[in-house]
C-alpha cells in the first residue's frame, strides 16, 4: 500500500510540474499578444509610456477610429470575408463530393488515384505559380478574385478530400446499402446519411479554409493589384509601410487594426474547438 500511495503521489506531482511548465511556457507566448490588446485601447502617450504601463487609463476606442479612418480597412475586411465565404463554400461542397467518390465507389482507378491526389500535397504552391498566373492572365482573370476562389471550387484540396474520406470510411457500408435498396440515389445518401455523421470533419474543414484564405498573403499579393480589391492581409502591411516607427499616433492604429483581424480567427476556434478537436482525432490525423 505504501509503494502504491508512493507511486500516485509521484504522479500526482509530476503532472502538477507539468502544468506548471505549460502554463510558464504558455504565458511566455501570450504575454506580447494581451499587452498588444490592451495597448490598442490606451492613448499615445501611455503606449510609449516607460515603464510600460499595462492597463488603460482610460480606455478609448480612438485607436480602432483612427484605424477605420486612415485606411480603407471596411473594404479590406468586405473583400477578405468574400474571398473566405466563397473559399469555404467551394471547399466544402467539392471536397464532399470527392471524397465520398473515393471513400464508397468502387473502381480498380480508385486508390491509384486517391495516391496520386495525396501526391499533389508535396508540390510547393511557386511551383504551380508561373503557369497558374499565365493561365488566368489569358483568361483576363488577375485583379479579380477568381484566382482566390477558383481552386476551391475545382476539388477542394488534397488535405480536406483525405479528412472527409477517412471519416466516409468509418461509418458502415450497410447504411448506405440499405437506402440504396429502398430507393435512394447515392446524392441523398450522401446528404441524409454520411453528411450529418460527419459534421465534425466538416468542422474541421471550414475552420481550415477559414484560417487559410484568411491569413493569405501570397496570392492576394500576387494576383490583385487594385488597392480596392485588396484583402486584410496585403492592407494590413500596406498601412505597416506607412508607420514612422516611434510615433505613438501612428503606433496604436496599427495595433488596434492588428487585433481587429486576429478576432475572427479567434472566434473560429473559441466557438468550433469541439468539434475541431474531435474531427482531427477521430479521423486519424491527430497532431
């Protein structure tokens, strides 16, 4: 018994270490992100104030004013949430559709070309670039959104088609067998039996193509040159640029617009976690 309550409480104290380790590690990362929040609602001279100061006195808006104000950033957030809801919309409903083709059709090409699909995740995106660029500039596409929201709609990605077919491949054949025999088309097998069983994955999947075309940079830059269709990302460096670095007035703007267009993504995970966390487990690709 002695050994017994020795080795619990070794445990005991080993996970309490632990805690304390991640949470020491945790604030280490958090710390520069709460004081940018909280900055974002102090005045000038309190942001350069030294020592530094860490609560507002008082609080103003001022910040996201001067924000809203000095750059079109209502445009810039109007044009991002566009590229995004049209990104998952495409995404979702594409990657669907393939990966329940790959998950329950059955066909000798089938796994082949699964394989050669997973391939296509170990090409670098300049790879594909030049020729990508050539292809829309014939088409007079670049300047538009359609280089952004395209792909979406042509597959939705390696990634989300191998996530939605793991889950496919989880739920029993005879489920869909069964409707099959009373009458179902395989669409409304697909949207009454295999869709509602897997909102998790689905979850997962928006919340993917959310942070991923939200947090883009490279391509917005690349293909949109009219600053009227520019998205957060490339407004976001742009109003950077125009910062004199060590001019408070200039400095609370910048972190006030910096928090605006981390709150999204925030929200995404904050309202969605569950289901994210329970979609990467579930379907095998825990990480």
């Amino acid at each position: 018994m002695k050994i017994l309550r020795g080795v619990r409480i070794r445990k005991f104290l080993a996970n309490i270490l632990t805690q304390i380790v991640l949470c020491a590690v945790a604030a280490i990362f958090l710390i520069p992100f709460i004081w940018m929040f909280l900055a974002s609602f102090m005045t000038p001279p309190q942001i350069v104030s030294y020592p530094p100061k860490w609560m507002p006195q008082p609080w103003t808006l001022q910040n996201y004013i001067n924000g809203f104000t000095s750059a079109p950033f209502l445009t810039y957030f109007i044009n991002t949430f566009l590229v995004v809801f049209l990104s998952i919309a495409g995404t979702v409903l594409t990657s669907t559709f393939t990966a329940f083709g790959f998950a329950r059709m059955r066909s000798k090409f089938m796994k082949p070309l699964f394989f050669l699909l997973l391939s296509t995740m170990m090409i670098p995106n300049t790879v594909t670039l030049l020729p990508l660029y050539n292809l829309y500039s014939k088409f007079h596409l670049t300047n538009t959104f359609f280089p952004l929201i395209l792909p979406s709609f042509l597959g939705g990605g390696a990634f989300a088609v191998f996530l939605l077919r793991q889950f496919f491949k989880g739920i029993p054949k005879e489920l869909g067998e069964s409707a099959l025999l009373d009458g179902c088309s395989w669409v409304k097998v697909l949207l009454h039996i295999y869709i509602p069983n897997t909102k998790p994955a689905i979850v997962v999947v928006i919340i993917n193509t959310f942070v991923t075309a939200w947090n883009d940079y490279f391509l917005p830059l690349i293909y949109l040159n009219s600053p009227s269709k520019f998205t957060i990302s490339i407004g976001l460096n742009m109003f950077r640029g125009q910062i004199v670095y060590g001019n408070a007035t200039q400095t609370g703007p910048l972190l006030a617009m910096a928090i605006a267009t981390i709150i999204p993504v925030l929200c995404m995970y904050l309202f969605f976690q569950r289901y994210f966390v329970e979609g990467v487990t579930l379907s095998g690709v825990k990480g």
